[in-house]
C-alpha cells in the first residue's frame, strides 16, 4: 500500500506520526489542547531521516548488543558487521535500520510489515507492527514470525525516547541490575539498590544505560511541568532497559524480553535471560501500552 508519509492517525486529543520507511518508526506522539501541542514522546525533527532522530523504534529479533558481533547457535557461527558508528557490537537487529510496508492503515490504527531475507543474520523472519491508537493512549503489538526452515533465536523490544527535565521522575520495579564495562556490555549482575533501584527517582541525567531484570511490567513517568502522567505497560517484556545520558534532556525506557548480550550466553541460560527459540513457522508477540491520563 503506498500512503504518504508520515501517516497520521488522531483520536480525541491525542495524535500519533508513524514513518514506516524509517525503521517502521513512530515520529512524533502529541496530546493537544487546542491551541498547541504537548510531546508524550520526544519531538523530532519535521524533517527527520535517520532512525535516531525519531520518537521511537522497534527492536527485532534481538534487542541491545552481540558481543563482538558474534554468537554461537547449534554449531554455527554467526558473525554481524557492526550497526552503529563508533560501536563495535551490533545492536537491535533489522527492523530498526529497514524499510517497513503499509499493510493497512485508517484514522485510528495502523499495521506495517518488515521481511527479512537471510543473509549475515542467517534465519528468514517477518515482522508486524499493529498501533491503535485510543482517546486513552497507544497501544502496539510488535510480532516476529520465523519463516526460514530451522530454528531461529528471536528477542524483542520498544525504544521509545521521553523528553525530561530535573524534574521529571520514573517509578517502576525491578529486582536486579547488570553492571556493564565501557563498551555498555554486562559484566555482572547485581541487586537493583542504590542507583540502580527505579521507584520513584529521578530519571533525566542520571548517567545510567544499563539493563535490569525482574521488571514489574508498568513504569509510570512523571512532570510537574507536564500537564499529563504516562503510564509504560507491556505484560511481555520481564526485562526492561533504561538510557539516561549525563547531559540530560531524553531518556530512553525499553520494554525488552531479554537481557542485554543474552546471545553471547550459553543457550541453557537462555531462558532465564528471556531469549525465545522460534521453530519454523513459529512467533513471538511484544506488547506496550502507553497509557496518557490529564493531570
């Protein structure tokens, strides 16, 4: 289906901007009051053309970093070329960095498809993104379905950025943290106390990009300044990922269903650190809400 972009879709006082062409992304996500409008997620740029201008972005079939850009599956050896600049382990997978189709679209909902042929990530997969949007918040379902013909290992995940201010405050649960070396990769996992406990804290220039584990599933996200309380939701995701640069500003709070580096583990601990195995034919579902209530 060819539709300009970005698509628009509206419901009461909430309107959501989706550019499927750059990485199936959402552009920019409004409450508006009549007279202007108020960012839920980070504004982009009007004239955004890179992934990592957007909003927000969908992680499939992996989601953070492959250690070296290498993993070991069933006796095979899978090597990725870096993705980022200046990182030297590739991250996110595909779907972030590709073109997505409009399967359908109309005022209120939207479906985009990714395919992924084999190639340097040796398994054929599809991806489908499902927004609908609600005078209450955004609701989106991402799924990854293995269409190869052997066993695929698949993770997913939502990278959605929120503006913030010294203010601005996160309140979730988790129960552990992973502490990481200077190549933002794991190294041991600790106890979510002191920095790394996320109840009611501050949340913008905390100088944290680290993973946790045993996530409650709900974060709420929090302004004086902001005429509206967020409230993050995915009943899937039991890992969660959370990006607070020192110079503040945005923050970055995914819901992930597996550990950072969980590829670079033996399998037998692949189930503890959330990483599925898709038998052909076989899918897996992430699902977020991002709930929007007028303060």
């Amino acid at each position: 289906m060819h539709i300009n972009e970005p698509l628009q879709l509206a419901a009461g006082a909430l309107e959501l901007e989706l550019s499927p062409s750059i990485g199936g992304g959402i552009r920019n996500f409004h409450w508006t009051d009549g007279e202007r409008r108020h960012p839920i997620l980070r504004q982009s740029h009007s004239a955004a053309n890179s992934v990592l201008e957007l909003a927000s972005f969908p992680l499939v079939p992996f989601v953070n970093r492959i250690r070296g850009g290498r993993f070991s599956f069933r006796g095979r050896e899978v090597r990725l070329r870096p993705n980022m600049a200046g990182d030297p382990s590739p991250l996110h997978g595909q779907g972030w960095l590709g073109h997505w189709t409009v399967e359908a679209c109309g005022n209120q909902d939207a479906e985009l498809r990714f395919v992924h042929k084999s190639g340097e990530w040796p398994w054929a997969y599809e991806a489908l993104q499902m927004f609908a949007l609600d005078e209450g918040g955004l609701s989106l379902a991402l799924i990854c379905r293995n269409t190869s013909d052997e066993p695929m290992p698949c993770g997913l995940g939502q990278h959605p950025y929120f503006p913030c201010t010294s203010a601005t405050r996160l309140d979730t649960k988790v129960a552990t943290a992973w502490e990481i070396d200077e190549q933002v990769l794991p190294v041991r996992q600790v106890p979510a106390q002191g920095r790394f406990d996320l109840r009611d804290r501050p949340v913008c220039g905390q100088k944290l990009d680290h993973g946790f584990g045993g996530w409650g599933g709900s974060a709420r996200l929090t302004d004086p300044s902001w005429r509206l309380e967020v409230t993050m939701g995915s009943p899937t995701a039991r890992f969660f990922q959370l990006y607070s640069p020192e110079d503040g500003g945005i923050f970055v709070a995914e819901p992930v269903t597996h550990a950072n580096a969980a590829l670079n583990e033996p399998e037998e601990r692949w189930g503890e650190l959330g990483l599925r195995v898709l038998e052909p034919g076989e899918e897996m579902r992430l699902d977020m809400r991002l709930k929007v209530t007028l303060r």
